[in-house]
C-alpha cells in the first residue's frame, strides 16, 4: 500500500476522533477537558487562595470559631467539608456568599456573582473537584443535574 494513503487514513483517523470527542457533552466537572481546570486554577489563586489556601488548606483551626464569632475559611481539599455540598450548592455559595445562603450567617466569604462569570464559577468548583480522591468524588452528594 502506499504511503500517502495510509498516512491519509491515518490522518482521518485522528480527525474523526478529534471532532467525536470535542462535540461529546461534559457529563460533570470531572469530566470537563483540562481547560476548565486550569482556568479554575487562575481563578482560585486570584479570588480564594488567600483566605482557603494556595493548596486547598484553609485557615488554621477552622473549625474554632475567632473572638469575632465567625469561622476560619474551611479547606477545600478532602479533609474539608466542601465535598459534603453538591455542585449547584456549592455555585450558590460561590455566587451569593454563605450569609446569601442563610441569611443572618455571619461569614468573611463574599460574594462573587457579581465578580466571577458563571463559567468561572464553574470552573474554580471543577478546579477544587480535581483535588480530590475518587472515594471522596464519588461520596459528594448529587444535585438536580447529576452533578
């Protein structure tokens, strides 16, 4: 067989393979190409890193509430309670704060809904997601939407 043939075949192979997987649908954040993740990367170092950590570790103690009443920043990582909130509560969280969420909460978190696109949002909870172990994954609770 010729070479230009089978390169083209190999070539259409490839393309073919190419457009199935960029028009499959992201079935949750885990599922998203690296894109999101590292665009939720920028995003968190940019807007959460400072009081939830540069490694998802959160503030020291953060389950001791300050003299002013209010808890530390939790961490985002597995030893948190991130993963005990679905996707939809954590976006809801993310976008209206934790006092938006239970009004009369005193919290440090603000809001961000009107800082942070949807798919910003998106991607920092797809960001923190890629952090954790598959057990915890698979232990987060799902919303609505599967997620």
């Amino acid at each position: 067989m010729k070479r230009w043939f089978v390169a083209a075949v190999a070539a259409a192979a490839v393309g073919a393979a190419g457009m199935w997987l960029t028009q499959r649908p992201a079935q949750d954040a885990q599922t998203a190409d690296a894109h999101p993740i590292e665009l939720g990367r920028t995003v968190y170092a940019a807007h959460c890193a400072f009081c939830h950590g540069a490694r998802m570790e959160g503030q020291p103690n953060w389950r001791e509430r300050r003299p002013d009443g209010r808890l530390p920043a939790p961490p985002h990582d597995a030893s948190g309670h991130t993963w005990h909130h679905s996707d939809r509560q954590l976006i809801e969280i993310t976008k209206r704060g934790v006092a938006g969420i239970v009004p009369g909460y005193q919290s440090d978190m603000p809001a961000y809904g009107d800082i942070l696109s949807e798919s910003e949002v998106q991607a920092v909870i797809a960001y923190i997601k890629s952090g954790w172990p598959e057990a915890v994954r698979r232990r987060q609770p799902r919303d609505e939407q599967g997620r």
